[in-house]
C-alpha cells in the first residue's frame, strides 16, 4: 500500500486517541505518545466486511480511514473450520480500547522485555516497540504471512522487534526470560512454557477462556522467588480473543466430534427446574461458571430460529449434547456426558455459592497442576483446568 498522507488520517487518529482518553481505556502519557506515534492504518489495509468480502481501501478511502480508526477490533484473516461448516475469523487488529486497557495492565518500567503471543497485524508489536526499543519486544504469530506483512509494516516505520513464526504455546526460549507476557490469542489453560519463561516478579495478561463467556482476562504473577507458579484474578474485562491453535491451516484448535443415535437417552425433569435455567442461561455470570464446571461446553442457548425460545439446547466438543423442554420438561441427552444432568448441577451449586461474578474467581497454574479458584487461592471450591 502507497504511504497516504497524513493530512488523511491525523485527524481521524486524534479522534480515536481523544475517545480513548474519555473512557479511561488511555490515561497513561507514555501509551498516548505511542498510539499517535504508530498509527493503526499501516497495519490493516486489508480489512474484510462481514460477510468476508475483501474491503478495497482505494475506492474508499475516507470510509476506510474513519472505520479504521473505530474502537472496534477489524477482523484481517479467516479460514475455512470444516467442523462448523463456516469461515472462522483466525486473526485481527484487537479493539484499540482494548489494546489500552492491556498495555496499561502490564504496568511496563523501561528496560523490561515483553514477549507477545499473535503478532497479527504488528499494531501491538509496534506499540510495545515504540515504547520500549526493539531488542525489549519479541512477538510470535503461527501464520507465517501475517508474520512477514507484519514486518514490512513495522519496517515502514522504523520499527523492528523480534518477530518469529511458531506456537507461542511452547514460548520462544531462545529470548527468555520475559518480564511480560501478552497473549492476544486465547487459550483454557496456562501453558507450561509461559510459566518457566516468565521472569522472577514477572506477570502475564492472558485470556483465559472457554467458548460460551468471555470477560475473562487474567493478570497472572510470579513472585520474586521465581518458582515456577503464577497466581491471579479474572479481572472481568471483556476480552474474547480467537483461539491459539497448534496448525496455521485451521481455525480451532479442537475437533468436534458427532454422537450416535444409541448414545441418547429421553427423560422427564420438573419443569420448573428447566424455566429456571431458562432464564439464568443468558446470564454472563451463569456462563462463566458452567465454562468452568463443564469442560468443553461449546454452546448453550436456545437453538436459534426460536422467536420465543421453547427449549434450551447444550453442546460440548465431545459432541455430547442435551436438549430441555422449557414448558414439558421432556430432556434429551445424547453422547459420552449428560450434559443437562451436569448443567443442573452447575446451576445448583451457582445459586448455592450466592451467583459469584468472575471477579470472584482467580487462576493458579504451576508445570504440574492448574486450577480457578473461588475468592481465595486456597479455598477448596476450585476447578482444574487443562495442562498444555
Ligand atoms: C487477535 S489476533 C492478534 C492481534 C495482534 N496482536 C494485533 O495487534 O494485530 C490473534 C493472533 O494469534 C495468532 N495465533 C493463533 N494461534 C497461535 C499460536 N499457537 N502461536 C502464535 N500465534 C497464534 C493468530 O494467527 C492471530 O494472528
């Protein structure tokens, strides 16, 4: 792309910087000097819209710049994930008002050397570059194309982190340790390699998720005896990253697996029981528990289709199911779970605990055993969470 002049864009930038600042998402000087020193455009000439189709930036410029400088995260790249059947957004330049809140987050001093998991666009590496120096920013993307756009953009701009093609899964060891670690792609649990290549009193923003609620970023520290254990809060804020996922050429990192007619089994539960559920199954708070109580749960709503929703329908990758009849009771369950039995339960214990939010919640990880915990890291409510 041909450099556009900056008599086109400054204003839209300053914009985006003076909204950022009105709602507390950028407060710090040292963060505001950077997002005007590096500016977003460079990293997203190819925007696609929502139905996929490519974006010409040269029919529509003005269009192109005002929606570019949005607090809106730009979707750059999907794939085909033939488990769904659909195009799976795989990367993107994150909500700006996001990157803020994160940046600000990671409280960085001079000196410190960060390690970025998904590069994507470069926007944060370029960010992070301005503010620390380029032999302080490391940042790894799975897609080896995005890698190289990415260096060409930063490039433009005199800027030139380590940059590197891999799964940040496995860390890059050869420039640990790190005293920061952004993850700007999600993963169900802390991977080993970012608990050993964090540094002494190093922390580590991460988004910790599952598929059915998001607001789950967590702020993970490791104290100053370096063993290996970081330990943090959900902190609640909104951040529902795409997947890290191990194969550049798919969008998830999981399968999802198909049931048999034989696996099903019918029965009948109080109605009651079911309206009830019925109406906490939009509750975030609801759902960032069941993400917790039923690993892989994938889906839980009503089907769509439903202009007032008869039934609530549950799916896990396992390809368990169980489908709840609001107004008879009648539930269906099919696969190796039964999963209305295992919401019921989360339910249950959701009510019996007085429906904490996440901020309630917080992650402890170690090479050998993870696990959220409910208000207090020895507080034996607590659910484990995957080792990778
Ligand atoms: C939301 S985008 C990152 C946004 C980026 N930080 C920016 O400023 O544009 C998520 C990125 O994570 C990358 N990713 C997914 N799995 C990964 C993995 N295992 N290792 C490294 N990067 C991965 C994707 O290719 C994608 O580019």
């Amino acid at each position: 792309m041909t450099a556009i002049p900056a008599a086109e864009w400054r204003e839209h930038l300053d914009t985006m910087i003076t909204g950022l600042r009105d709602t507390g998402a950028l407060t710090d000087p040292r963060w505001i000097e950077a997002f005007r020193a590096v500016p977003r455009h460079v990293f997203t000439p190819h925007l696609r819209d929502s139905e996929g189709r490519d974006i010409d930036v040269a029919e529509a410029r003005q269009a192109w710049l005002r929606r570019v400088y949005q607090d809106d995260s730009l979707i750059t790249a999907v794939t085909h994930e033939p488990g769904l059947g659909t195009d799976v957004p795989t990367s993107s330049s994150t909500r700006p008002g996001l990157m803020a809140r994160m940046l600000e987050l990671l409280q960085l001093r001079e000196g410190m050397r960060v390690l970025e998991i998904g590069t994507g666009t470069g926007y944060n590496a370029g960010l992070l570059t301005h503010r620390l120096g380029a032999c302080h920013v490391t940042s790894i993307d799975i897609d080896p194309t995005l890698i190289e756009d990415a260096r060409c953009r930063l490039h433009s701009l005199n800027l030139a982190p380590h940059l590197l093609v891999g799964d940040g899964l496995a860390g890059v060891p050869d420039h640990a340790p790190f005293d920061r670690i952004i993850a700007t792609c999600a993963v169900p649990g802390i991977p080993l390699a970012w608990i050993t290549q964090l540094a002494p009193g190093g922390a580590m923003l991460v988004n910790l998720r599952g598929e059915i609620a998001c607001g789950t970023l967590c702020l993970l520290s490791k104290d100053a005896t370096g063993d290996d254990e970081v330990i943090g809060p959900f902190l609640g804020i909104a951040g529902h990253f795409m997947w890290a996922r191990h194969d550049p050429a798919r969008a998830l990192p999981y399968g999802i697996q198909s049931t048999s007619e034989r696996d099903q089994t019918r029965t009948t539960t109080d109605p009651g029981t079911v309206a009830t559920i019925a109406h906490d199954v939009a509750n975030p708070d609801f759902r960032f528990l069941v993400q917790l109580h039923i690993r892989g749960i994938r889906t839980l709503a009503a089907p769509p289709g439903q202009p007032v929703p008869t039934t609530i329908h549950a799916a896990a990758t396992d390809g368990s199911w169980a489908t709840a009849h609001i107004a008879t009771g009648k539930v269906a369950q099919g696969g190796t779970r039964r999963l209305w039995d295992n919401l019921c339960a989360a339910h249950t214990l959701w009510c019996a605990l007085g429906q904490p939010p996440p901020t309630r919640f917080g992650v402890v990880a170690t090479p050998t055993a993870q696990f959220a915990y409910l208000d207090h890291d020895r507080n034996w409510t607590r659910w484990p969470l995957p080792l990778l």
